[in-house]
C-alpha cells in the first residue's frame, strides 16, 4: 500500500449562492478545514465580481490552503458555461489572487482544449473529471489520459454504484501517486469508504462538507464526521479496518458505538458503512485475503440485512450458535480464515437476565422473524416457557416447533406470561411510530416489557407498560450488547459497552 501523503487535508466546500453567504460560509469552514474550495459556480455572474474584489484580502485573513472552481453545468457545477465563458474566467482571474490560492481545479477538456498552454501556473492546477453516473471500467486508461497534461495534481470523482467500484477509484490513486498528487473519490453511499480512506492511501485531500445539506456532491460526509467520527486524518497504511455490511447501511448506528469505542481506546482503527448488494463478490474481491484485490488491513464485519443468512456459505468456520440460530452477524477475519458468529442472541440476553431470572418464565415473545428467532433460542437455553404471538400463525409454527414453544394469536393479545418482548417493527420510526403491537392489552400483571425497537428510545409499547407499572427495556441494550460483543470477537477486548451506550447518547438507565 503507498505511503500517506505528507499533507493529509479535510478539504470542505463552499456552496452558497448569494456573496454575503458565501464569504460568511467561507468563514466557518476556513474554522473547521484544513482547507477551503471556492465552488464560484454557486454564484451568478453578477455577484462574482463582488467577491473577487473581497477574496484577496480574505485569502490573506485565512492563511490555509484554498482551491478556487468554476465547474460548468455538465460536470456537476452549477452555471451553465460555455467553454469560451470557462477560458475567460480562467484568463481574467486577477494575479492577487492567482498568487494566493493553492490550486484551481479545472476540468479535463478544458486543459486538453490548452493544448499546452498555460492559463495559470501548471503547479497550481488540479485536472478534474467527474462522472455523476458511474465508475466506468476504463478509469486507469482515463487516468494515463490525465497524467499526459501538465497539471500538478489529477482529480478523479466518479458514482460508485457498487462498493466494487471503490476498487478502481483505489486504483487511481495507486497510479497516479508515483507521478503526481492525486484526489480520487467515490460518490454515492457506496463509494463512502474512498473518501474516508483517501488521505491513509496516499491522497492529497478528502472533501468533508460543512453541515448536512452543504454537500457539493452525493455521499459526502460532513467534515466533523471527517475529522472525529473516522479520524480520516489519522489513518494510515498500517489502519484495522472493520465495518457494517448491509442494505442499506446510512442508517446504521454500529459505526458511532464501534469508532466511538476505537477513538476510546486510542487504536489505529476505523469502523466503516459499507454498502453491499452483492455479497458474493463483496467477499471474493474486497474480503477473502486469498482472493481480495484490495490491500487493506481488514479485520472484522458487522453483517446486517439483508445479508445474515446469504454471508454464511463463504464462511469456513461458523460458530454452533450461528448454525442453529441460521444467521451470522458477526465475521472475524482469523489469517486467511473467515469466522462466522452471532452476537445477536447474547446482545439480547444479557441485559434482559440482568433484571429477571429466566428459568421457568413464561415469555410472550410478538413476531416471529429473524430477531424473534434469535430470541426463542436464548430463552429456550434459559429454561423460559415461550408463546409466540404473530399475525400469521402458520408462519410461526415451524419457528415454535423448533424451541417447544406455543402459538397465539397477535391480534387481540391476552396472555398471563410475566414477560412480553416485542420482536416485531411495530412502533418503529418511519414504521409506525405512535403504535403499539398490542393496543388493546391490560399489561398490568406484566412483570417487564422488552421492546427491540429502539427507534424512538421511547417507544409506545414501553410507555404503555409503563403506565401500567411494568418494569420495561428498550431495544438500545440489545443494539449495544451485541456490538460490544462482536468488539470482543475482534480484538479481544471486552467491557467497551459503557462508552457505547454514551456515543448513542444515552445510558443504562
Ligand atoms: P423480520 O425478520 O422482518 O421479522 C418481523 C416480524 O414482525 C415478522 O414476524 C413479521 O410478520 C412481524 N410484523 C411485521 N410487521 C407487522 C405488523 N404490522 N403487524 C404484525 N406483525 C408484523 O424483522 P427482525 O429482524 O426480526 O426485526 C424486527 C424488529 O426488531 C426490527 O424492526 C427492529 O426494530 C428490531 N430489532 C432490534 C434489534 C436491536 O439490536 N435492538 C436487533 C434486531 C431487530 P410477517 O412475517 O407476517 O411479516
């Protein structure tokens, strides 16, 4: 793997379309950047004069490096341009300035229209492409292109619509590294890994937007997530990567407990979304140390849905709990070995036999899924008597027949069971927050009340137990039991659950 580069820059855009916003963004990015682009697009060209008459004397104010861009419309800029207006601009942009910012990025046709030329000094220009759509296949072959003009640094951004993309994107920073400085850039959700990764590859700079919604381009991360969430300027070749592999993966709270966790313990690691659709070639070409084109430190994954069950025929060893629960959450990269666990089922137990004794319990367990059936398993193995209550019994049957457990209705609960654990999404937010699985139910001779949602943290169903004097649990001691767990799997370490619950700001209580 390359070196990282000398300079490790968060490089933040700025965006606004009026002068006054735009200077004032300038500002606060200039506050939290190691440096600053100015996307002048954004403006009219009306309002441009106004600013590059301020910009000099604010360049001076800054002292950090800035990057001045006019990208045209067609390449993801937003002012319609013509390659006349483009060289103009280039051509008038007053030498105070010129003499001041670190680079201007100007994009590959214009500098192939140069022919050699030079519009500013070659050692401040980055050659940029961009593609919105895709990675196409041909990107070294473009990258060859590019390291044939003078520019100093080459800009390659390009969607990545699968997480293979990230391959190639990784492949230009290799090829262009020996020669040149270099950004290259994955867009999109699957492409995240590039821009957290970009500067421990070698990578002059990562672009980190100033606030959620400031993004100049899709998938962007914001410069705090940057900066504290990944240490994306702390990385370096010798980084343990893990990560969360599911679909989609945005939402995932695993990243904040894990890096939270890595950052507590001061460990050159990073804990990354990672959106896969094809786990199949997921594992064979950025997993299996065997077979991956990926160099990379890869240590462990979180596994999400939908990918639980499919994940476990690339596995070589899967642990006895994960068999007969038939799904892995958790894979441990052991040498060449990929080791399959789940962690689900301790997650859930843990926190519930802190606060009762399962043996001979009767458990109302609500839905039968995939968590239901991680659930019945640790209840069964506690000696817990279990009815699954689900809206469509005959699905429920083979799970019951599995644990010797009984079927009810849903609908219309009524059960004299002294724990009720709801393993369905009802109550869920985007779901059907506001609602309980059971509307109806006196809940009142019920010793405790588990809810595996724990979006909201307060759930209808808890605060319905609640009322009725229950003891109750939400689903974030789950969420933090079974992550801490599969921090142990990787590392050994154990007891990290304390710092998890605080990065999802809550606590035990
Ligand atoms: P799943 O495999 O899709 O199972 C969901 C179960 O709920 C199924 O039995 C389903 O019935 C039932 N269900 C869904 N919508 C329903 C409705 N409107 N009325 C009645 N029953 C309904 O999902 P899962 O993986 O078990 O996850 C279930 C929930 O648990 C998630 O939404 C999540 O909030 C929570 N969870 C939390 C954690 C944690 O760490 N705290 C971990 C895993 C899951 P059908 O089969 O008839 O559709």
């Amino acid at each position: 793997m390359s070196p990282k580069s000398s300079l490790s820059l968060i490089c933040v855009p700025v965006t606004e379309p009026s002068v006054g916003a735009f200077l004032a963004m300038s500002e606060a990015a200039v506050k939290s950047a190691d440096a600053i682009e100015l996307r002048l697009d954004y403006l009219s060209q009306e309002d441009l004069p106004a600013l590059l008459t301020e910009l000099p004397r604010r360049l001076d104010e800054w002292g950090k490096p800035v990057i001045i861009t006019f990208r045209p419309a067609e390449q993801g800029g937003m002012r319609s341009l013509s390659l006349e207006a483009r060289l103009d601009f280039w051509r008038n942009l007053p030498a105070v300035i010129v003499e001041r910012i670190a680079y201007a990025d100007l994009e590959l046709d214009l500098i192939e229209h140069l022919d050699g030329r030079a519009l500013l000094p070659w050692e401040k220009v980055i050659c940029s492409w961009h593609n919105f759509d895709r990675t196409p296949g041909d990107l070294p072959a473009l990258c060859g292109r590019m390291l044939r003009t003078p520019a100093a640094v080459i800009k390659v951004a390009a969607k990545c619509n699968r997480i293979d993309d990230c391959l190639s994107i990784f492949e230009c920073i290799d090829l262009v590294r020996p020669d040149r400085k270099v950004i290259a850039l994955g867009m999109g959700m699957a492409g995240l890994m590039t821009r957290v990764l970009a500067l421990s590859r070698g990578a002059l700079l990562t672009f980190g937007s100033l606030s959620r919604g400031a993004e100049s381009a899709p998938g962007q991360p914001t410069v705090d997530e940057l900066k504290t969430l990944y240490r994306a300027d702390k990385l370096d070749s010798e980084t343990e990567i893990y990560g969360v592999v599911g679909y989609p993966v945005a939402h995932s709270r695993s990243p904040l407990m894990h890096n939270a966790v890595l950052t507590a313990l001061d460990r050159n690691g990073v804990y990354l979304p990672l959106e896969v659709l094809d786990v199949d070639s997921f594992i064979r070409d950025l997993v299996r140390p065997s077979t991956r084109k990926l160099d990379w430190k890869l240590r462990g994954l979180s596994v999400t849905i939908p990918h639980k069950l499919n994940v476990m025929k690339h596995l070589d060893f899967i642990d006895p709990v994960a068999l007969q629960i038939g799904a892995v959450n958790t894979i441990v990269i052991e040498g060449n070995k990929l080791h399959g666990y789940n962690t689900d089922v301790n997650g859930a137990m843990s926190p519930l036999e802190e606060i009762v004794d399962l043996t001979g319990r009767h458990v109302a367990v609500l839905g039968a899924g995939g968590s239901a059936r991680a659930i019945c398993y640790g209840l069964s193995r506690r000696g817990a008597r279990i009815t699954i209550h689900a809206r469509d019994q005959a699905k429920a049957r083979p799970l019951a027949q599995e644990f010797s457990a009984s079927v009810a209705s849903l609908d219309g609960f009524k059960s004299d069971a002294a724990i009720i654990i709801n393993c369905t999404p009802i109550g869920m937010h985007g779901h059907s927050e506001g609602q309980s699985p059971v509307p109806d139910a006196d809940l009142s001779g019920v010793e405790l009340v588990y809810d595996l949602v724990y979006t909201p943290k307060q759930t209808a169903l808890l605060a319905q137990a609640e009322r009725s004097g229950c003891r109750t649990l939400g689903g974030l001691a789950m969420l933090v039991g079974q992550a801490a767990d599969q921090f142990r799997l990787w590392t050994g370490i154990s007891d990290m659950a304390g710092v998890m619950w605080k990065a999802l700001g809550g606590s035990k209580e």
